[in-house]
C-alpha cells in the first residue's frame, strides 16, 4: 500500500515540477513548434461591427507610446483606421519575430521602402536622384 502511494506522488509531483519548468520557459521552445491549425482558436476576436476603427485597431494591439491611438478614440476620429493589409503583415511579423508593435512597424516600413526603392534613411536609392536644400 505504501509503494503504490509513494509511486503515484511521485508521479504526480514530476509531472508538476515538469510543467511548471515548461510552463516558465514556454519562449523558448515555442517558436520551434509548427503553427498548428486549433492555435488560432485560444485567441479569438469578439464579434463586432464588419467596418476597421481605432479602437478595434488598439484592441488588437496595434498602439504603442510612440504610435498613440488613444488620441483619436478620445477625439471620436471616424477615419476607418489602419489599413487592413498593413495590419495582417504587421501582426505576422510580430509573431514570427516575437517583437513589440513597434519594431514590427519599423521591419514592415523598411520592407515597403526597400520594396519602393528607398534607402532605411528615406532617401531614394536612385543614383541619378538629385536634392537639392
């Protein structure tokens, strides 16, 4: 009676002790896992109007202090919000780079840039492109 208590602690505390070590270093190994088809469904979005605004835009975590939209929820701005496009990419980088808004933003305007034939600086790469100041 003894053994069979003390296996079945014992098997139960390192079940414990291993999903608390995998639970504290879940950033490190999930990134190496596949993007499995039912992951989508622990976050889904709540039922809401067909049309993009800024407050739907700040839910979804697309602001930051440096990309402030609580200024024009607080103006009650009627604009339709970020660009739907725009928006997709931005959260696809954050989850493949595992960055804040900010920096997906930044990677995402570089792409558009080197896609347009602009330097990261913002000057044009052309080399017959004259300024004059």
């Amino acid at each position: 009676m003894f053994i069979d208590n003390y296996l079945v602690y014992s098997i139960v505390f390192s079940i414990l002790v291993i999903a608390t070590v995998l639970y504290y270093t879940r950033d490190r190994w999930t990134s190496h896992l596949p993007n499995l088809p039912f992951s989508r469904w622990f976050y889904s979005r709540l039922p809401g109007g067909g049309s993009s605004s800024f407050a739907d835009d700040m839910e979804a975590g697309f602001s930051s202090s440096h990309f402030d939209l609580a200024g024009n929820i607080a103006g009650n701005d009627s604009r339709a919000g970020l660009d739907d496009q725009a928006k997709r990419e931005i959260n696809r980088i954050m989850k493949a780079r595992r960055c804040n808004f900010d920096e997906a933003r930044r990677i995402y305007t570089q792409d558009r840039f080197a896609k347009n034939g602009i330097g990261p600086d913002g000057r044009p790469r052309d080399p017959k492109f004259v300024s004059f100041s």
